[in-house]
C-alpha cells in the first residue's frame, strides 16, 4: 500500500512540474517600455537604436544556465534570423565576468545586455522561469514601431530557432 500512495505521489508531483513547464504567450499589443543597457562588451544598446526594424528580447537566467545560452548560440547559427531582418537581443541579470565566462566556454558570440533588473521587471519576465528574483526563459517581440507585439515564455528552458522565428513572423 506504501508503494502504491509513494506513486501516486510521485504522479502527481511529476504532473504538476509538466504542467508548470508548458509555454504561456501573449499578444497583447503594446508601446514597448524604451531602455539603454551596458553590455557584456563594454557598450551600451539602447532599444531606440532598433526602431525601424524588429527585435526580439531574450530574457534568460544567464551565467549558469548552459541551456539559456546554448538558445543563443543556436539562434546565432540561424541565418534566417539575418535574412529576415530580426535582431535578437539577449538579456540577463549578470556582471560582464559572469555571463563573459560562460559565453567564451560555450561559444556564444553575442554580447548580452546586462540588466539590474528594471528592464526584466517592465517586460514581466521576472520569476517566470526556476528562480524567482530572476527572468525565466522568455521572447519579446517589438516591431518596428517600438510597440511589443508578443511574449512567450517557455519554463521547459529551449524554443527550437526555427519555431521562434515561425512565431515571430506570426506576429510581424
């Protein structure tokens, strides 16, 4: 009988944490909050400078999180993301030296922006992901005009590239 209630259990805690992975969007449209951010490589980017064409934001855990920058070395081998004119934009709440270690070990060549967690905050990506003072592992999408067109977040930690560009062209 102990088994079979240890089971149970099992099944259920094991339920809970698939249905609490399951990806969430939203499309609801609206003015993207504007930012200026240092980056990884000692510059600032601000998103004013993409006004005019789209961008995608990529909230994630960062240093430590090898399948957070993993995403971003397979959108970099992605040159659909180019041909298409998207701009992804990695965003973590890191020092240089931190999220710099991990992008040299993993071959990751993007610099990522590095936020104090006010822009994570204004987006509402943080605590959506395993940590709760942290952004989870989500996708903003701002359109040429500076307006947030869609967000998706994904707590499973990976979005194949090819069906993050599929849903950014959706909402274009």
């Amino acid at each position: 009988m102990l088994w079979g209630v240890g089971a149970v259990v099992v099944g259920v805690l094991v339920t809970a944490g698939l249905l609490s992975s399951r990806p969430t969007a939203s499309s609801e449209v609206r003015a993207a909050p504007p930012f200026t951010l240092p980056t990884s490589d000692g510059s600032e980017v601000s998103l004013a400078d993409y006004r005019g064409e789209p961008v995608v934001l990529y909230f994630n855990e960062g240093a430590g999180c090898d399948s957070c920058l993993q995403q971003m070395a397979e959108i970099e081998k992605d040159a659909d993301f180019a041909e298409a004119g998207i701009t992804v934009l990695p965003i973590v709440m890191n020092t240089a030296d931190q999220i710099n270690a991990d992008r040299e070990r993993l071959g990751v060549e993007s610099p990522f922006l590095l936020d104090d967690g006010t822009v994570s905050e204004a987006y509402g990506t943080l605590g959506t992901g395993m940590h709760e003072g942290l952004p989870g592992h989500g996708f903003v999408l701002v359109d040429a005009e500076g307006q947030q067109v869609w967000q998706g977040d994904y707590p499973s930690m990976w979005l194949a590239p090819d069906d993050l560009l599929t849903e950014v062209r959706r909402h274009l």
